[in-house]
C-alpha cells in the first residue's frame, strides 16, 4: 500500500499504537505539543514542525518570511496549549547550490522572530539537500493549572476563534503572528476546556477536538469571521494555515469574557453531544452535517 | 556566494554570531548538545540531527537501519556529553509514492533502538517531500558534575577513543551502538576533561576540541584502532561517521583506569599546547603536522 492511500492521519494512528512512553510523559502524542512532567507546578512543552519547498514554501516567497513562519508554526502549537515557548533547534537541509545571501535572509528572519518572543535558538544541524527543508523544534513550559489540550470539551461549551479565517495560502500564511499572548491572556482570565490551533483547516481542526473531547458541535455560517482576503465559507471551513487558535469555554466561563465584548476572538458555536456529530447552520437557519476536512499531506 | 565556498563550518559560524541566548542557557550551539539550566543538579541536553536520503543513507539500506540511524546519530551527540536521553520527537517528510510498510520499517528501527535506551517517542511531524528526509531531536538529562564538554582538555591530557575507526561508510554508519553506556561508565569512574563524538572523522573532530580548547595535540599511528573493515589509516583519520568517543583525561585520571587495562577505549595521544597544532607520529617515530579534516556538507 502507498502512503497517498493510508493517508497522514492513518500513518500517525499507526505510529500511535506502536509507541510506550513511561509515567514522565503527562500527554503523548496526538496533541499540538507532546506534554512532559518538569517540576511541581508546571509541565515541559515538545513540539516540532517540518517545512518543505514546494509543501509550505516555494523560492518565490520572501526568505526573511519562510524563516519566519519555520518556527512561527511551532510557536502556534505552544500557543495551542497556552504555553511559552524557550528554546529551539533548528534543522536546515539545504541544496548546495543554494546562495549564502539567502540561507542568511530566512536565518535572520527565523531569528528576528525569536528575538520577539524571547525564544533562545540553542543550536542545530544542516546537510546537504536536494530541496530546502527547515525542521525546528521547540521546547517551552506551561503552568499545570493552564495547559489546554483538544480534549476536555463538554456538551454547551461555547466554541470560539481568535482572528479570521480562509485564504491564508495568498499571504497570511507567510505572515500571521502566533497566538501566545491570546492564549496566555485567556487562560489568565478563564477556565479554557480545550484548545486547537487551526493549521489544517477549520473544521479538520475542530474535528480533532471533538474526537479527543468524544463530542459533536454545531458552528453558525453567520458567525465564522471570514479573513479579508478568503473568497468563500468554504476557504474558512476547509483550508489549512490559518494559525488561528479554536477553544471551547464553559458557558459561565463564556459569559465573563462575552461582557467585556472581547475583539481578539469570537464565538462561533456550541459543544453538542458526540452522536450529533459536526454541522453547521447556514444563513437561512438550515442545518446540515458537514464532514471534517481540510489540507492533508497525502 | 554559493554555500559550497562559504562551507558549512562558515555557515555555521555566521549563525552563531546572530544568536543571542539568556542566562538560563548553560552552553549554546556550539556543542555535541545545547545544555539547559534545569534544576540544582542537573542539566537538560538538546540536540538535533537531519538525514537525508542519498546523503545519509540511500534507499538500498535495509529501512530498519534507516530509522535506527536516525535516533543513534543524535542518541551519540548526548552520549559525547555523558548524558542520559529521555524524549525524542521525530519529524518525516515522505515523497508520495513511498510504500506504507518501508516507512514502517523505518519507524520500527527507529522506535526498537528507542525502547533499548529507554527514550520515549512523544510526537513528531509528517510532511510531504520530494525526498525522504528524517529529523530526530532528543532531550536528554545530566548531572552538573557529569557534563562534557568540547572545551575543557589541558596540555598533558591524554586522548582516548572507543571502539575503533575508519571504514563506517561500509557498513557500521548504520549500525554503530550509541556510546551511553560507555560514557556514563567512564563520567562515574574519571574526570573527564573534554569529549566529542566522533561524526565527522577523527582529525575533524579532534580539531573541534583543540579549537574550543585552545589546545595542540600530538596523536600515534601505532595507537590508532583501525576498524576491521577499514582500509587505511587514511579512513580513521579522516573519513566520517565512526560514531565513538573521542575524550581527554587529566594524566592522574587516565592511570586510575589504564592500570584497570579497559577493553572498551585505547589511549591514543596526548594534548600540547595550541601553538604546536595536531601532529603525527608515524610508526617509524616521525612527526609531521595534520590539518585537520573530514566531512563536510558543502
């Protein structure tokens, strides 16, 4: 069998099953960021995230900004879980004909993002290369009481996103900010139930925290914020690379914030039970299941 | 220009003056590892490695050996530090046509070596790629006064390695066991004054201990142990991916354990003062200076 059939998500089930990890490891994989036991209050954040031309990036694009988004993707998932990132690697696989000037100019763009976020590069590897590929990985701490994971969403829980959403591929994706400080400024308010960042696609996205959370949702056409530069609904339910966060928020917890008519994020929908699966009500207040999709590696 | 005439230890070193890191970062690139502040005795390790089909590997090599390589490469930078690893997280870019059982191959050598050290597998990414890349990072732990370093070897230190080298492009580059136990044998038994692991050729990589250790060294034929499948001694001077331990100890060290007569490493010379460079003594007793090399990305 190829991989195209299996598909990515079948390929990690697959890894999943084959993997022990010992009691140090609070969350395995299957979530934004791997969790570790670090000290009494808080827990260790692992995350990586490859990049390849011609996937992610093409030369075309400015180099500053494919170094930039290299480690902005994982500054999402850090985010995802409400953490703060510390420390990265980074991994460059480089064509050798590939110029100084440039490899410097996605370096430096890689680094300045770092400098904004305070997160120390440490170290790294690079090899020779067919194509360019960029792997970093990112270490980061998270308080116990504030790690948010996909699971833990509840049936009336209220769901929201940061931002907007759909057309990332003409731009955004080069360019959006990660959300750490949402993230931290929301756990230091409220009781999040869980929490996602949109890289697949919105209702991909959703899709997993209602399968880790065993629970259905139903979102509002009305409601989904459409990014300026996305041309549908459809761009905003089903395509990848937004970098936006999705959380669930219990009802009470909802009401604090939904008073202070909070611009950073907006309600979308609800948690429903899981035999209810996702839908979606249009304008005219029709519903219909939709089918989680979005951008798949193979 | 090109990145071939920069040079990867060029590229490197433009790098490293661009970073800034905080004071909870003990040792930044530079390293077999980034080393962490962590708690009142300990350390955390952080160290990464990319293999590239046809660089590192081809597609001919048995894929279990491919993933076990993966993880080895990077398990041996933590062992140059006398450190115990304890989460690796693995990102793959797969081309589309690849078969869902040799990447299973792949991940099960891979996840085999892990269990054999007690590594726990915590996540990772999968991306499509034109060809297939692997990127291991692996956290690992040590104690404050077990750390090795490239820097640390004194004029009269005697220079050690494991094993035996030259001729690993034959067979043993994706083979070789990752010196761990080894090294925390030895960090309990001596002072160790510098280490390295051996992944570029033994001149190379001594080279890095001179340099970082503001040293000379002076090294025997005689003494060099040269891997059955090695063809010269030009291999095991220069040639990469021997994968042993390269260390110096204080000479009252090195009696403590050559008086044990240890089958595990061979001494093999002796640090001088860094105006002498690295030489040779040949076994007719004649000394000639080497310029240290091995090999290179670009």
């Amino acid at each position: 069998m190829l991989i195209n059939k299996l598909g990515e998500f079948g390929l990690i089930e697959r890894f999943r099953r084959a993997i022990r990890t010992d009691t140090s490891v609070a969350v395995p994989s299957g979530d934004d960021c791997a969790v570790l036991r670090f000290n009494r209050d808080s827990y260790q954040l692992f995350t990586c995230d490859m990049l390849v031309e011609g996937v992610d990036f093409t030369l075309r694009d400015k180099p500053e900004l494919i170094g930039r988004k290299a480690l902005a993707v994982c500054l999402s998932d850090i985010a995802a879980c409400a953490g703060i990132p510390r420390y990265a690697l980074v991994s460059l696989g480089i064509p050798p004909g590939f110029s100084v000037e440039r490899i410097e100019r996605i370096a430096r763009g890689l680094f300045a993002l770092a400098g904004k976020f305070k997160v120390n590069i440490v170290g790294g590897d690079i090899s020779r290369a067919r194509h360019l590929v960029i792997d970093v990985s990112v270490l980061g701490v998270v308080e116990k009481k504030n790690l948010c994971l996909r699971s833990g969403a509840k049936e009336g829980d209220i769901i929201f996103v940061t931002g907007s959403l759909g057309g990332s591929i003409r731009g955004k994706h080069l360019k959006f900010t990660p959300r750490l400080k949402e993230a931290r400024a929301l756990v230091k308010k409220v009781k999040v139930s869980s929490m996602i960042d949109i890289s697949d696609g919105l209702t991909q996205d959703l899709g997993h925290i209602l399968e880790q959370s065993k629970a259905g949702a139903v979102i509002y056409e009305d409601l989904i914020p459409l990014e300026p530069g996305a041309r549908n609904l459809k761009e905003a339910l089903f395509m990848g690379e937004d970098f936006e966060l999705l959380f669930t928020l219990p009802p009470a917890e909802a009401k604090k914030i939904l008073i202070l008519k909070p611009r950073g994020f907006k309600p979308i929908g609800e948690i429903t039970a899981a035999k209810q699966g996702l839908s979606l009500i249009d304008r005219r207040g029709r519903q219909r299941v939709i089918k989680p999709r979005g951008f798949r590696h193979f």
